[in-house]
C-alpha cells in the first residue's frame, strides 16, 4: 500500500483516525474473544485527538455511529447454533442459510434508522 513499514501502515489507517468522519449509519460488531480485533482497544485513549478520547467515545459523539459487543462470536462467524448453525428460508433464496445473529442485528439497525429518519 505504499507504506515503509507494517507501523507506518497501521499508524497511517487505524481505524479510529476516521470515527470522526463517519457520517453514514454504521454498527460495528466485535466480539470479546475476537483474536484480530481486541475490545479493549476501542477503550484505549486516542493520543491523535483533543482530549484522547476512546474510539467508544468518538463513536458516541457520532449521530451516525453505534458500536455493539458480544462476548463471543471470533472474527467474523457470530453464528448462532453449535451442531446446526442454519436456518431454512425459501428454495428460492437457497433453502438453507447461515443463522448469524450478527446480520439480523445489523437488519434491526438499519430498520431503526430509518424508523428514526420518517420521525424527523
């Protein structure tokens, strides 16, 4: 990506350099026993903002931002069911799915957005 080194890179793209910024509605789902990404780094002070707030805060300041955490789920699975994590849907839309309860939260927040945005 055009950066000198593995720190320059993530010094450059840390994620919390941009909660600021984010002016769409975005749910970010972490789990506690997520190995890439640790939770307590969203409660770290940001030493590249006023005040060093914590990613957390810089999400609740945004009108746009909301973080959600669960204590399990690994990187990216967050799939409900041990021996049979699927549900069945129509043939037509594959008969069975992956039962993620990830997804249906992110259904159930964009749902409420819009809810919100028909109040005001």
């Amino acid at each position: 990506a055009g950066y000198p080194s593995a720190e320059a890179y993530f010094a450059a793209e840390n994620p919390v350099l941009f909660a600021p910024l984010i002016t769409t509605p975005t749910l970010i789902v972490n789990a506690d026993d997520d190995p890439m990404t640790v939770v307590a780094n969203a409660f770290a002070p940001s030493p590249r903002h006023e005040g060093s707030p914590t990613f957390v805060e810089l999400l609740e300041r945004s009108p746009c931002g909301m973080m959600l955490l669960s204590s399990s789920g690994s990187h990216c699975p967050f799939l409900d069911g041990m021996f049979w994590p699927f549900v069945r849907v129509p043939w037509h839309l594959g008969g069975l799915i992956v039962n993620c309860w990830a997804e249906r939260c992110a259904i159930e927040f964009f749902e409420g957005y819009l809810a919100e945005l028909k109040t005001t």
